[in-house]
C-alpha cells in the first residue's frame, strides 16, 4: 500500500521533507497541510519586500506546476488536533486526514507584549507575507510609525516603513541595538545607518500604552526613566521575539521544551511523528545543550533530515554551527557560531526576551577569548577563540572574508601558532587570517 506522508507547514522544513520524501519514495502519497493561504514563500525575502526591492511574485522560488510534478497535495486549513494512536489530524474545517508519517513543521509565531492597547487595527508583526501585505497597506507617506523590539525583524519593520515614506521612531528599551549579540562598536555603526536613514532612535524607552480612536491606533505612552510622553501615530510595529509552535504537540502527548524536543534523527517521541524547523528543539552537539533556531538554510538541513527518516532511511541530523548573511542598517553582517557579546547576554537584551527570525542560541554562547578589529573600509571583524579553534565570527561590511572564515569556524581546525598573533595587542585580524588561508 502507499504510504501517507502529512506535513504540518509549508515552510522551508516542510517543503524541503517533502522534496526528500519523493526522491526516495516515488508512489507515496504527500500532502502539505497549512493554514497560510500564501504557500510556500521566501521568509527572508520579505525585508526586500518592504522595501519595495522585491516584487511581491519575487518571492515565490518554485513555479506552481513544481508541486503538480512533485506530485504534491495541498490542504489550506487549521488544525485542531493530532490523533497519534489513530494516525489522523482532526482538522478545524471537519475533516479528518489520516497519515502513516506525520512531520511537525509548524514553525513559530511572533510574540506581543502584554500591553494596554496591544490589539487594536494597526498594531502590526512580521510573520508571514500576510503581515507584510498588511503593513504595506497601512503605510502612509508622511505619517508616523513606532516600531518596539530588536534585533533582525525590528529592523526589517523600521527600514521597510521608512522606505514607504513613514517617519519612524525605534523605541529601544536598552541603550543600543541587539545587544545580545553585537558589541558596542557594531550597535553605533548600525544606529548610525538607521539615524542617516531619517529612522529616530529613542534609547531606554518602554512602551507603556497603545493609544487608539475607534478601534484604530492613534497614538502610543511611553516611558523613558522618570519621564512619561504621548507620541501620535498611526501604526506601532513589534518584534519582541518568537516562540514556536509546540501547541499541537503537546496536546498529542508528545515531549516538549521550550520547543517540541527531538532526537538525532528528527523523531519526536511518538516514532511516527518527526519535527523541524523552528519548532524543534535540537541538540546541539558542541554545548551538549538543546536549542533552538530560526534560520532558513538549518530549517531546509532538518526538513531533509525528517524526510529521510518518514521514509524509512534514518539518518542522523548533523547540526552544523549557524549562519546567517543578513542585512543590518544596509551593512551586509555574517554571523557564524558563538559570537555573544557577554556572558550574560540573554539577560541584558532587553528588546528580546527569546530569538527572533534569523537568530540561533549558538550564536548567544560565549567562548573564551575574543578579539576585534574596525577596518580602514569601515567594515567590521570580530573573532571568538576556545581551545586553540575559531569558533565564532563577526564579519560586518566588507565580505572577502566571509567564506574563509566560515570554513575555519565549521572545520574546528587547529590554528596552531596563528591564535597568539591574533591575540596579541594591535593585531591586524584581517591580514593575519589571509595568510592562515592562504598558506
């Protein structure tokens, strides 16, 4: 009989398992089940998006008759429920889909605070292209916009209204951007993009009320130290973080964390049932921790993983250090590995109570030296060493290096005699790493 494969989510896990589910089974039968009505999309495109330098349609990397070919079935709806011991999804439209293989790949959703106000029409996020389409509708050229959070997403939220013509004002509850994961010099060079951009920088600044009028956002109170204002405006964007989406899981019995917990083959504690993407919990192997991320290409590694194992071919996940290549204040960044700023680097994020998209908790480890160094380009080079290895980079702006390093993160490679030169006061980083290679 054919078996029947269901994956929850059309994400980059989601699509990546079903994608490696046919290459080894050519008859089973495969269906994506999702309640977004936009498919499958590009995450990370949607900053280009908000900035309008993506097209909407830019955003779809696979054709529509790719899934006909794939020989894949949709299935737009919520669902209610997981029956393990009977193989089924109970779904909120009535049905009931059953399955032989189940994949969680249900992601995460953004948080919002819990704040007077919170959920009246323009208070926005930034979750799916739906979110994005909104926002966009709401922009107003010449208005005002708050955006409260941090890292990547807020970014993303600030740079995407400010290129619609809004005036942005970025409430920061610290008194610099992503500290968690950037050092001071690299918070400045990033502010000082977005203050260039026309985006106004409120520093120590709690979001104490969203005001409205008729249901609509009007305004915001606000906190900074002792002192209390009224901002007007017409639309508050948050990126506070995100939490997966462990929700389905734990009502079907499953082991949950912070996420829904795994093992090295992307099983769940049901046999039958896998996860990936942001929603698993997965060990990582060189802090022997479990952890989370949200980053595409580990999301597309796990949902291949899951899909090897739904047909019958485990193999082990091999959790590679994370990376991402993102854009901050239009400085192309390469984060790699560990990479906090201090030890207590969750505790001092006061944007972020959690990850955000794009975020990993490797980055947010700390190793045991750290060296850095501003280029003449006004790039930026931070390296972090443990026991004679690179384990972690910062590469901020100029990019030659990006590559070489990231080979020398994810090798583990010895560095032998290269660690006490770049350890030793006013040594030029970039220089010495280009004759390591080299040689």
């Amino acid at each position: 009989m054919m078996r029947r494969y269901v994956i929850i989510g059309s994400g980059a896990a989601g699509v990546a398992a079903a994608e490696t589910i046919r290459t080894l089974d050519a008859s089973g039968l495969i269906w994506i089940v999702t309640a977004d009505p936009d498919g499958y999309y590009s995450r990370p495109g949607l900053a280009y998006y908000l900035t309008g330098e993506a097209a909407r349609e830019q955003l779809y990397p696979l054709p529509n008759h790719y899934w006909k070919e794939l020989g894949l079935r949709w299935h737009v709806d919520e669902v209610e429920r997981v029956d393990p011991e009977g193989h089924r999804l109970v779904m909120k439209g009535g049905k009931d889909l059953p399955y032989d293989r189940l994949l969680l790949a249900t992601g995460a959703k953004a948080l919002l605070p819990d704040t007077p106000g919170i959920n009246l029409e323009g208070v926005l996020k930034l979750d799916t292209l739906e979110d994005a389409d909104r926002l966009l509708k709401l922009a107003r050229r010449g208005q005002h916009a708050v955006v409260v959070g941090g890292g990547i997403t807020a970014l993303e939220l600030a740079e995407g209204l400010a290129a619609r013509g809004m005036h942005v004002h970025y409430f920061l509850r610290g008194d610099r951007f992503w500290s968690g994961v950037l050092d001071e010099t690299e918070s400045r060079m990033v502010e000082r993009r977005l203050q260039h951009d026309g985006i106004f920088l409120h520093y120590n600044t709690n979001l104490v009320e969203v005001l409205g009028r008729g249901g609509r956002v009007s305004g915001v109170r606000a906190k900074t130290g002792d002192d209390a204002c009224e901002m007007a405006c017409s639309v508050v964007a948050v990126a506070i973080g995100i939490r997966p989406r462990k929700e389905l899981a734990e009502q079907a019995g499953l082991l949950v964390g912070r996420g829904i917990r795994v093992n090295q083959c992307l099983q769940t504690s049901h046999p039958d049932i896998f996860a990936a993407g942001d929603a698993a919990e997965v060990l990582d192997p060189r802090s022997g921790e479990y952890v989370l991320d949200s980053l595409w290409n580990p999301a597309i590694e796990m949902g291949s993983a899951a899909g090897r194992g739904m047909a019958g071919r485990m193999t082990p996940y091999q959790k590679l250090v994370p990376v991402n290549v993102t854009r901050l204040g239009g400085l192309v960044t390469t984060i790699i590995g560990q990479v906090a700023a201090k030890r207590d680097a969750l505790l001092v994020d006061l944007d972020l109570p959690g990850i955000m998209r794009g975020d990993s908790e490797v980055f947010r480890q700390h190793p045991d030296a750290v060296v850095a160094q501003s280029l003449h380009d006004g790039s930026r080079l931070r390296l972090y060493l443990s026991g004679g290895r690179l384990v972690g980079a910062l590469i901020m702006g100029e990019q030659a290096l990006s590559r070489p390093v990231q080979r020398l993160v994810r090798s583990g490679e010895d560095l032998g005699e290269l660690v006490p030169q770049l350890v030793a006061p006013g040594a030029r980083l970039d220089e010495k790493l280009w004759e390591f290679v080299k040689n």
